[in-house]
C-alpha cells in the first residue's frame, strides 16, 4: 500500500479569463468595462486603432489596476469603421510601426495609472491574419521587441505568431475562445458559418469547462480536437457578455478551476 503522503500530486486546474475591453469610442460605447473587470483576472485593452479612445482607454486601465486584472494591449488594423474586423495588407515596416505606437500609447497610460501593460494581443482581422502569416506574424514581434521584450505575446496555439514570438525570446500565452466554434485543425470556425458563435450560455460554460479540464473541444467538422490554453477569452461585446462571463467564472469555479492570470502552462498540467 502506498504512502500517499509521500506521493506527488497533481496539480490544481489553473487557467486566466480575458477579454476585450475599452472598445468604446467618443459617444458610443458598450458599457459593460466596469461589470467585466469584475469578472476576468486579464484585460485586452482596446488601444484606439478599431476601437477605443484616450479616455475609455484611461478608466478601463484604472479599473483594471484597482481590480488587480492583468493589462494587456489589444492592437488592431487602423480600422475604426471596420471595428477592426476587415483584412488589410499593409507592408511589415509600416504595420510594426502602427502597433509599436498603440503599445506605447496604452503603455504610458497605464505607467500614469499606477499599472503595466504585460502583453499584447492582436484583434480582429489582425489576429486572425497573424495566425498564419508570417510577414504580419513579424512585424507584430518587431513591435514587441521594439517597445518592450518583456511583454507576452497571446494567440492561438500553433499560431505562426506564437512560433515567431518565441524564436525572438518572447513569451507566449495560449488561448481559446468560450463563445467560438472550433475546426478539427484547431482553427476558429469563420463567423460565415453556421454555428461559429455560440449564444447559449449554459452550452457556453460546459465547453470551457471541457476545455481547462479535459483540454479537448468538439468542432464543427469532424470530432473533438485537442485544444489546451492558458488563457479563455469572452467577447466583450457580445450581447450579454457580462452574464456570460459570469456563468463561465461560476462553472469553472463549480469544478475546481483556480481563476488566475499567473498561468505558466497550458492547462492539463500535472507539474
């Protein structure tokens, strides 16, 4: 009979919860940043390219530093009309020069706020062109490397992005989607199809769920697909996004899941 005292334990189910926050602009807004900040222990701070201006930038980050959520810059395509959504080729120099600008800009708000912005995340269109090109992939990292090489870099997993952030010496953080479809190759599910975003809540939760526990995610196409993030991101600016983070925190606090933006690996590690 073995002594399970002596016996080395498992680790605890870990994972942060993110999501994007400061998309307001001038007039309009979604006013949920306050409610959110509530609720998630990492903030992707819209940085005024698709989304967000000074002053939305400047209280979320304040909310943010109170709270003790992690700041992270969410960078986009200089596409206010498009919310950042629309595909744009733009030259690795230029882009690089447009992303090192909104992670200064969100970075000497936060300084001037008592925070620190400890990564960057692309939004939109730019997230999903840098999962898998290399140009745009880069000229994200040069912006990186060029303001601050202590910053983390968020994406998917297998991204192109990831692997370049990694051979530059960056870190990288992991993520999935709660209210996104997967396919069987790991990619989200292009919001052309039918089933790409999930609205029910409850379906919502159980899918976190499997994922920070089980690290696996059925798909639209084919079975279920390995998928083991850091990070689980809920939209800010879907309908009802409050409510459904908050029955995302809720279900994985039900089964055990610690809530924390200090996550070193990808979940379903037993170290």
């Amino acid at each position: 009979m073995s002594d399970s005292a002596t016996e080395p334990r498992a680790r605890p189910h870990r994972i942060d919860l993110n999501a994007d926050l400061a998309e307001g602009y001038g007039r309009w807004g979604f006013g949920t940043d306050d409610d959110l900040l509530d609720v998630v222990t990492s903030a992707n701070i819209a940085c005024g390219f698709h989304a967000g201006d000074p002053t939305v930038m400047r209280r979320a980050v304040s909310r943010a530093v109170a709270n003790g959520v992690r700041i992270g810059a969410h960078v986009g395509y200089p596409d206010l009309a498009g919310f950042g959504r629309r595909p744009m080729t733009i030259a690795r120099e230029e882009l690089a020069d447009l992303v090192a600008y909104q992670l200064a800009a969100l970075s000497g708000i936060a300084r001037a706020e008592g925070g620190e912005v400890r990564y960057a995340k692309p939004h939109g269109a730019l997230y999903n062109t840098a999962v898998h090109d290399t140009e745009q992939a880069e000229a994200i990292v040069d912006a990186v490397c060029r303001i601050d090489a202590s910053l983390g870099v968020m994406s998917l997993p297998g991204s192109v992005l990831l692997e370049s952030a990694a051979a530059r010496g960056l870190s990288t953080i992991t993520e999935a989607f709660a209210d996104r479809a997967y396919l069987a190759d790991g990619r989200l599910a292009p919001r052309s199809m039918d089933g790409a975003v999930i609205h029910d809540p409850q379906a919502v939760a159980d899918r976190v769920v499997q994922v920070v526990t089980r690290g696996v995610v059925d798909t639209l196409d084919g079975g279920p697909t390995a998928v083991r993030p850091a990070s689980i991101c809920v939209h800010g600016d879907s309908p009802g996004a409050v409510s459904l983070a908050r029955r995302v925190r809720s279900a994985l606090s039900a089964a055990g899941v610690e809530l924390t933006s200090s996550v070193d690996e990808p979940v379903g590690s037993t170290r």
